[in-house]
C-alpha cells in the first residue's frame, strides 16, 4: 500500500522517466537539494545515487544547478563524457523567486553549445524545475 506522502515521491521518478535498474549519476549535490527527489530517485533505481567520481557508463545525470555555480557549458561536457548513448541529463534549478534561480534562457544558450538538445521542462517539487537535455538525433546516412 502507497502511504499519502509515496505517491509524490513515485510522480517525480516518472517525471523524470527513471526506470527500475537505471544508473544514476548526480552532479552539483549542496545542502539545498531536494532530498524527498532523490530518495525517490533511488527506490526507484534499487541502489545509490552515483557521485561525481564515479566512473561508470549511466543512463541518467541529474545535475543541480545554481546561478552561481560557474559555466553550465563546461559542467554538460563534463556530464557528458559518462553518459550512455541514449542517456539523458536533468539539468535541476531553483524555480524562480527562489536562490540561485537560472533563467530558462541560459539554459537554452548553453545547450547547443554542448552539443545537446532541449526537449522538455517539468516542475520536479516544490522549489526546483528540471529541463531534460538529450544528445540530438543524428541525421540517417543516406544509402
């Protein structure tokens, strides 16, 4: 049986389309991270979050994003190197109003830069939003 509280906790793991077994890397953790997010995160995945030194092949980064936290494009690359070829990064930032909120068009500006593509935004609990980034789709060689 779900308690109440559960349900929110699942939600968030199906928002951000984490599958029992995946490997999760989290990047940028602080002490104003949503830990009911990452408790989430890891009963859904059956083990622990992946830290920074990892240096596994995963199928989901989820990086903590604060305004002040550098350059967004030198952290993607980095967050990039491990990931799985249809691996997916959660950019997570503080919604607006909120300390170290991002605007949504440095996000936009870094991505491409990266060399990844945009393809959604969700609201992951009450003070953080997640914008999914994913390697585009390469063009299909012509036979």
């Amino acid at each position: 049986m779900v308690a109440a509280g559960d349900a929110g906790n699942a939600d968030v793991a199906d928002k951000l389309g984490i599958e029992a077994g995946n490997v999760v890397q989290e990047l940028g953790w602080d002490e104003d991270v949503d830990d009911d997010l990452r408790a989430a995160v890891e009963e859904r995945i059956g083990s622990d979050l992946l830290d920074e030194e990892a240096d596994e092949v995963v199928d989901i980064v989820l990086l903590w994003w604060r305004e002040e936290d550098g350059d967004l494009v030198d952290t993607l690359m980095d967050a990039i190197g491990p990931l799985a070829d249809n691996g997916v990064i959660w950019v997570l930032t503080p919604k607006t109003g909120r300390p170290g909120h991002v605007e949504p068009s440095d996000i936009a500006e870094a991505v491409p830069t990266a060399g990844l593509a945009q393809t959604s935004s969700v609201s992951v609990g009450q003070d953080w939003s997640g914008t999914r980034l994913v390697a585009p789709k390469s063009a299909k060689p012509k036979r």
